[in-house]
C-alpha cells in the first residue's frame, strides 16, 4: 500500500493537497543517471535554462504566490516577496558562481599552464524547511544546477504542494526530468535521501536537532560535502538612543515578522535597563496594532497563522514553561481560535528568571533580558549556543565595533532587524546554526569543487638528479 501526505491550510484547516510518497531509490538512480549529461552541457546553456526556468516563475507569479500563502498562512503581500526572491536568485547565482567558482589560469615556462577550474558533485540531496519553502530550496538548487549537479528535492512534509509547482517550474523551462527530481514523503524519505549511498552532498535548512541529525549520520562519510542553514535565539540590543519608536518598530519587525517562524528572527531582547520600561511601553502599543488574519484578507494583514496546531500549542507550552521559571508577562500570548493556529505576538521579561533556556522558539515569542552595562549586555547576547543573527540598535559608532568584534554570529546589524538578509551576501551562521558553509551569494561554494591542474601540450620529462651513471662496461667493442 503507497503512504499518502496531504497538506491543510493554516489558516482554514481546508485540505490543499494530496498525494502519494516517492520512492527515494528510484528518484535518486534517475538523478545520477542525469547528471553527466547536464554537467557536459556548456556553462551558458545552463545558465540560459535557469533563465528560462526565471521566466516560467514569472509567468506564473500570483499563482506561486497563492500556493504559498495558503500552504504556510503567510500573507499574500509577503508571499509575493518570496516569489520575487525566487526569481532574483537566478541571475544573483550566475554572478556568484563566475565570481566564487570562475576558471583562472597561469601561464608558465615553455608554454606549460596552470589552470584552476571547478566540477559539480553530482547528486545533491536538497532538504527544505516549510517558513520559505520555494524561496529557500532554491536557493540551494539554482547554483547546483548551474554548477551541473543534479537536484533530488524533498520539501518539509508540511508544504509539499508549493515543491510540486516549484519543481514543475524547472521542468517546463527545460531542465531535464532526471535532473530536478521531487521526493514526497517525512522524516523516513528524509532520512533514506540523507544516508543514499549514490547522494554525493547533502544541502540542508531546518532545525538545529534536524540538522545535528544529518552531521552524526554523515560522520564517517567525509566524501559528501554538507551544508547546514539552522536556526537562531538571535539577540537584539538596545542601547542608547532617543527614537524609541523606530527602535520599537524594528523590534517588532525582527520577533514577528512571518508570524516569529523567520530562523534570523529576534528571540530575546536584551535592553539597557533604564530604556527598558519607555520601549516595552512602546512595544506594547505597536503590537496590539498588529493585524493577525488568514492571508488574503483585506485589510492585509502583518502575520498569519503559524504552519499548523502542533507547532501553536509547542509554543504555548513555551511560553507557560518560561512564566514557570520566573518569567513575567509583558504581553500576553492569545489563541483567538482553539482549532486554528493564529497565535498573537508574546513578551515576557526573563530578567530575574531562575533560568533562561537556550532554546529556539520558533514564533512569535520575545523574551527581555534587562542589564546595566554593554559589557553585561555583548555576554547576554552570547549566552547561547546559536549563532546566527543579531543586532544593535542605537549606541555610538564605537560601541557598534565592540559589538561587531565580540558577537558570535554570522549576521550582525546596525540599527536594522535582525531578519531580512539579502541574497547577495552570504547567509549562515556559527555554532549549532551553522557548518560555516554559508548559502545565499556563498552557495556556489559548496556546490562545485576547486581542481588544480598543470597542463603542457607537449610530453617532456626527464631526472636530472639521483640517477647512477649510466654502465658502459658491457658495450661492444
């Protein structure tokens, strides 16, 4: 009997989609016997097939859109965004790819080379996360394929519709079939495309435990190269400044944007402890404004729902567990609707907590450390074993490069949010956020693989030292 998945929508509980699971032997044999072909295709022939593959998303814009919104609840003003991102990554990885991965070359004596080139893996195995689940695994998969690997994508089995189309997309733009392939299925399929001895690298976004996960299974298979995007409990500062309202404005944008489910969103506030009442007040203004509301509504709204029930009643728990600990409730998290997962945006202060868990609440959640000085301030930022984003809003231009200098993170802001990277920088994290192969503009990095060669048109080759003189004794007369 074939296992079936289906997807709901967040915000209705309507079904949206169904179908079978994929069998992860099969999808993958078609991805490696695809592959050679596509990587002997001339570089400007893949890159004019992601261009294509561009022009198809484009066409169908309002219609990925939709998927999205309605898969994950995110507003169709946002989804959109993802959209664009989507299509913005094709020529933002044809730049990267000449620029991180281009061929250079040497000249040397008697016309002899020296010639640095790069080559593609071969089978990649892309695992996407549901929070972006068209903009993020393409962002692994557009430089893949232009670097000539093929492609086995298996999507979060909470938004396995949005791939479907996604895939559908590379497809009718002309990427051959067994190169982009799609596998359907859980954390089983997962597991089986992770450990598939004919996969050559793993490209991976999701959780810190998930991810953890794949690096253990993989330790002792150092020939595929891994690169994992994690999550965060980013810290954002605020230090001295007088316009709290932009400082709230950022605040808000950095924990709840995409309903707090963004990897670079603001878990923990840490606040000079004389700012810490006027900003909370604003705070608390700012987000009983918030419009929380199904995707298409009108007016639109800032967030939607979280993915689904089990991931707001996780939060819940959170958010009981940290008032058990000594948390106090600046604002308190609500649940409109039992059955639907529409969660309004939570603070809690943690000053005086009796502990403070290291943990990724992955929604809309803030908690408030206050502290005296900057110094207490940069070690409560780093009180954690994340390390993904983080930021500083006011303080001088040199408490800015103490901040920079000292901070454990591979994002770090000034007087910005902690969310919203661009793609033409590189995107990742350190510590349990990351494996130091950061994506974005540095995907072409781990997408292909550096060879030396010192090449000669003509065979030469003689030892001029260490050899016995040649034994003449027994030559004819």
């Amino acid at each position: 009997m074939v296992e079936t998945l289906q997807s709901f929508e967040p915000a209705t509980g309507a079904l949206l989609w169904e179908g079978p699971c994929h069998d992860v032997d099969q999808e993958v044999e078609r991805a490696a016997a695809g592959w050679a072909p596509w990587a002997g295709q001339p570089i400007a022939f893949r890159v004019e097939t992601l261009r294509r593959f561009a022009n198809v998303v484009r066409g169908k814009e309002e219609a990925l859109a939709d998927r999205i919104a309605r898969e994950t609840g995110k507003p169709l003003w946002e989804a959109r965004t993802e959209v664009a991102a989507v299509i913005n990554k094709v020529e933002i990885s044809i730049n990267a790819y000449s620029e991180r991965t281009g061929q250079r070359s040497l000249e040397g004596a008697l016309g002899e080379r020296q010639n640095i080139r790069h080559k593609p893996h071969g089978v990649m195995a892309v695992l996407g996360p549901y929070n972006f689940p068209a903009h993020l695994p393409n962002g692994h998969i557009v430089p893949a394929l232009i670097a000539g690997n093929a492609v086995v994508f298996k999507p979060s089995e909470k938004t396995p519709a949005t791939a479907e189309l996604l895939v559908a997309c590379y497809h009718e733009a002309g990427v051959p079939e067994d190169v982009v392939r799609l596998v359907i299925g859980g954390p089983d399929q997962g597991k089986a495309l992770v450990e598939h001895p004919l996969v050559d690298g793993v490209l991976f976004t999701g959780s810190a435990r998930t991810g953890i996960a794949i690096n253990q299974a993989l330790a002792a298979q150092p020939q595929k190269i891994v690169a994992l995007e994690m999550g965060g409990n980013n810290p954002i500062l605020l230090w001295d400044t007088p316009d709290l309202a932009s400082a709230a404005a950022l605040i808000t944008q950095s924990a709840f944007l995409s309903a707090g489910q963004r990897c670079t969103c603001a878990r923990r506030l840490i606040v000079k402890d004389s700012l810490a009442t006027p900003v909370l007040t604003e705070l608390k203004k700012l987000t009983a404004r918030l419009i929380i509301d199904h995707p298409h509504a009108d007016p639109a709204p800032f967030m939607g729902p979280l993915i689904d029930n089990q991931a707001a009643d996780a939060l819940g728990e959170g958010f009981l567990a940290l008032m058990e600990r000594g948390g106090r409730p600046i604002v308190h998290q609500k649940r409109p609707q039992a059955d639907r997962p529409f969660l309004s945006p939570a603070i809690i202060d943690m000053t005086q907590a009796s502990e403070r868990p290291d943990s990724e609440y992955f929604g809309p959640l803030l908690q408030v450390v206050r502290v005296g000085d900057f110094d207490e301030a940069i070690r409560e930022c780093n009180a954690t074993r994340y390390g993904l984003s983080a930021s500083l809003l006011g303080g001088s231009p040199e408490q800015y490069d103490q901040f920079w200098t000292q901070i454990k993170a591979g994002i770090i802001n000034w007087n910005r949010p902690t969310n919203g990277a661009p793609s033409t920088a590189p995107f990742g994290g350190v510590g349990h956020s990351g494996n130091h192969r950061p994506s974005a503009y540095y995907a072409a990095d781990y997408c292909a693989y550096p060879v030396a060669s010192t090449e000669d048109e003509h065979l030469r080759g003689a030892i001029t030292t260490g050899l016995a003189p040649v034994d003449t004794s027994g030559m004819g007369d």
